[in-house]
C-alpha cells in the first residue's frame, strides 16, 4: 500500500495528463489535486475543470489559476535582460515554463496537505528534469511520480487505446489519421513535436503553424513598433504603458502577422539524445532584438562582452532545469546589475518574417557621443594619434613571434 495518501497533478485536460488522472487514482488510490496553470497557452481552461470533475476530483482540488503576469514579469523578462539564446537559436519557451509551475505545484501542495506531485513529461525528454529539479529546490521532502518512467503506456497510440477503454474524454487536435502532434504553448510560444517532424529532413506542413504566417503570405506594407524600456525590461508600445503579459500578448500579433518567430531546430536533450522541434516566438523574437538595440548604446563594452560570455552558460542552467539553483540567482543578480542603465527606446520594422533595428536612443545613459564617433571634423574630441601606441603594444607579442619563426 503506498504512503502517498494525496498528490498534486500538473494537469491540462490534454491526452497525457487526463490518463495520468485515471492511472493515478487506480494505481495509487490516492486522492489528486489538479493543478492547471494559465500561462498564456490561449485555450480555455475551463474544460479542464469540467474534466476533472468528470474524473471524480472534487472542486475544492481543483485548481486553475491565471499565472500570466508573473509568469512574464518574474520568468520571461528577466531571462531576456540575459539575451538568452540556448544553441544559438532556441528561445528557451518551455523552459522558462516549467520553474513557475514547479513553484505552483510545491505551493499547492503545501496547501492541501499533498505528500506528492506528479507531471505529465516522459522520460525521454527535459521537463522532467526542470519540474524535479525545481520541486526539490524548493521541498527536498516532496515525492514525484512520473508516471511516464512506471507504466507501460509508451506511445501515443497506447495512451489514446487506453482513454478510450476508461472513458476518459480527450480532444484530438491536428489528428489527421495519426497521433496529434505534442504541443506545449504560453505567452512566449508554442512548440511541436512527433509526427512526420520526427524525420529531420521533412519540411513542416504550413497547416500546423499557428501563431505566424508565412513569410511569404505577410503583408507587403512594413510596420514600424517603438518599444520604450526601463532597466531593460519593455515598459511601453508605441506610447502606450502595458502589463508585461499585455506587452507579450501584443508583440505575439503583431509579430505573427508578419511571419516573425518561426524556427525549425535539432536540439541538444538533457539526456543525450537529439531531437527536433519547431517552434513559433513572435514576441519573444522581437524583444530580443529590441533588448540588443538598446544596449549597443547604454552598456560599457566591457559589461557588454561579460554578459555575451555568460549567456550560455546562463541559457544551459535555464533548459536544464536550474532556474532555482544559487548560482542561476548568483547570475540573475549580476546581470540585473547591468541593466540599471539599460533605459530608452528602440524603433523595429516588422517585413516578411524580419525584425530590422531602425533607430535607438536613451535620454538619460546614452554612452553613444557623435562628437568622437563622426567622421566629420571632430574638433580634437579625439586625437587620432593615440591609436599609434596602443596598436604596437598589442603587436608586440606578435612582432616577437614573427622574428622568432622568421629565423
């Protein structure tokens, strides 16, 4: 007889996480909370409650709840303070997920008296990692079960066979004769998995994408954002105050009605496989490049070239799992140190697919002085001279070199 008399689920009211419901309540006779979080993934969560009900929960254990502003404020933008980019592409969507809603699980389950949570991630993939790893950071009591590293429902196909035979009520998206494909959505992005994009060579099908438009069917008229930013997070669209979330949720449309955010990418698992996803991050997409502009001309150099030397290392702590880890916080610390200066505008132009910098500037930390950098007269600002000594001295390790091998 188990020990865990209650459990807190990660739940969607998706095909994965309803089974798990069942197989939870018959294979541990425990009592389960549900837990659904609202990260901006656009759906209705509403029919999660209405499942869970279904399923027996009673609607004290029910939980739904609206994490969309912390989720950006406390998660997406200090994340993007860092640039971060994982392999030089991915925007880290997922990822930067899964830390809040291991938060939320820990808190829930402090609440109701759960000894347990449990999480639809498999045993193949990263999440399993970030929700473990985040729920022992912050209860190193807590028990997890991962039903995908106990039972033997290894497919899609076996997961549909076997919500069927419970009669457990699942939606089947983008079926198409076939398993759906795996999806994951908040305010920052959506990804697909499975199906035919298990063949690395296979061009995605246009019809799966669901947030942008193609490139080539975007609009041919550019349009022009002014992002304002205060200590490097975006605080203003075009003029307008907004939310972090409603900053998101903007960028989101507007980038994807121009084609921005999309990408194909073979990435590197925690475990060691490869795998390869596509993903759509209009927003994020657009921040990023905004958040670069804005530095060019508010950091030192120096700070600068720090902050590019540790955002990978950064980025590898976030996809595997380390948001509440102290060095991860050792980091945030330093690199939110940086961006006190990091306050102005940006201006972008959005065409067919493309974020292009147009203009940037800062009132108050400009380090930009057009007295030193114009090619125009500048009046002895800066005496051209000065770079004669400065140049020998670092050639001077290398004029001893070339008369050493000259020999």
């Amino acid at each position: 007889m188990s020990d865990i008399k209650k459990a807190v689920l990660a739940y969607s009211g998706g095909l994965d996480t309803s089974v798990i419901l069942k197989w939870l309540q018959d294979t541990y006779q425990c009592e389960v909370v549900t837990f659904t979080a609202d990260v901006g993934q656009g759906e209705e969560l509403e029919p999660a409650r209405a499942k869970a009900l279904k399923m027996g929960i009673e609607p004290e254990n029910i939980y739904i709840d609206d994490l969309r502003e912390e989720f950006v404020r406390d998660f997406v933008f200090p994340m993007f303070r860092a640039n971060t980019v994982y392999e030089g592409e991915y925007l880290l969507g997922t990822s930067i997920a899964r830390p809040l809603i291991a938060k939320r699980l820990i808190e829930i389950a402090s609440m109701t008296g759960a000894q347990a949570i449990s999480h639809g991630a498999t045993g193949k993939g990263n999440d399993q990692v970030r929700f473990e790893l985040g729920a022992y950071a912050l209860n190193p009591n807590i028990k997890v079960i991962a039903p995908w590293r106990e039972w033997d429902l290894l497919s899609r196909e076996k997961l549909m066979a076997y919500a069927e035979k419970h009669g457990i009520p699942v939606e089947m998206k983008h079926k198409q004769g076939g398993s759906p494909y795996s999806m994951d959505a908040n305010l920052l992005h959506i990804s697909y998995e499975g199906r035919h994009l298990e063949d690395p060579a296979a061009e995605a099908e246009e019809s799966m994408w669901r947030w942008t438009v193609s490139p080539e069917a975007a609009p041919d008229a550019a349009e022009y954002l002014d992002l304002e930013f205060k200590a490097g997070d975006i605080v203003a669209l075009n003029g307008t105050a907004m939310s972090p979330a409603t900053i998101l949720a903007k960028l989101n449309e507007l980038g994807g009605k121009h084609g921005i955010g999309r990408l194909d990418l073979v990435e590197n698992r925690y475990v060691g496989m490869k795998s390869r996803g596509c993903y759509e991050t209009p927003g994020g997409t657009i921040m990023l490049k905004a958040h670069r502009a804005i530095e060019s001309i508010t950091l030192d150099r120096e700070v600068a070239h720090l902050k590019d030397d540790l955002m990978p290392r950064y980025a590898s702590m976030i996809y595997n799992g380390y948001w509440w880890a102290p060095e991860r916080i050792a980091l945030q610390t330093l690199i939110d140190a940086t961006q006190k200066t990091v306050n102005g505008w940006v201006r972008v132009k959005l065409y067919k697919g493309n974020v292009i910098v147009v203009g940037r500037d800062s009132k108050t930390d400009s380090l930009f002085d057009p007295t030193i950098a114009t090619f125009e007269d500048d009046k002895g600002a800066y005496d051209q001279k000065d770079a004669a000594g400065f140049i020998k001295l670092n050639a001077l390790r290398l004029r001893i070199a070339a008369k050493l091998h000259s020999k």
